[in-house]
C-alpha cells in the first residue's frame, strides 16, 4: 500500500507560516528546521485541518523549554488560527 501525500488547503498553508513566524521569534533561527521536521510528523499524522493545527502548535511547544515562554507561543500562535 503506497502512502499518498496529503494536499493541504491554501488557508492551512496560511495559517502555519503565521504560526512558524510566531515560533522563530521563541527560538530563533532553528525555527525553520524544527518547523519543518514537526511539520511533516503533523502531515503523516492525517490531522491536517484547521482544528488540527492545534496539534502542530503543541508538537512546536514541546521545543520551548521555558514555560512561560511556552505558555505565551501557545497563546499567540493559538490566535493565527482564528478565524473572522
């Protein structure tokens, strides 16, 4: 059985580069390859929706060691995803 890449919607693509720009300014330059790495396991994971990337935004928090920092991403990065 061959496992077919997922198309994602333009509005989720949208929304997780707002996301990876809210987390390169938690840790810096890394961002971009921890982005990419944590991107591929939210895209295998099939939740790949709006409501999924809840999902993504934890699996980036986990790479925030201080708490607060983490707690301020989640916050901040949990706002590109509202919708008007």
């Amino acid at each position: 059985m061959s496992h077919e890449p997922q198309v994602l919607p333009l509005v989720v693509l949208s929304i997780r580069e707002q996301i990876d720009r809210v987390f390169a300014r938690y840790v810096g330059p890394i961002a971009s390859e921890i982005g990419r790495e944590e991107f591929d396991h939210w895209r295998e994971s099939g939740q790949i929706g709006p409501l999924g990337l809840h999902r993504y935004i934890s699996r980036l928090a986990r790479h925030i060691p201080e708490e607060n920092s983490r707690r301020a991403f989640m916050r901040e990065a949990s706002e590109c995803i509202k919708m008007s």
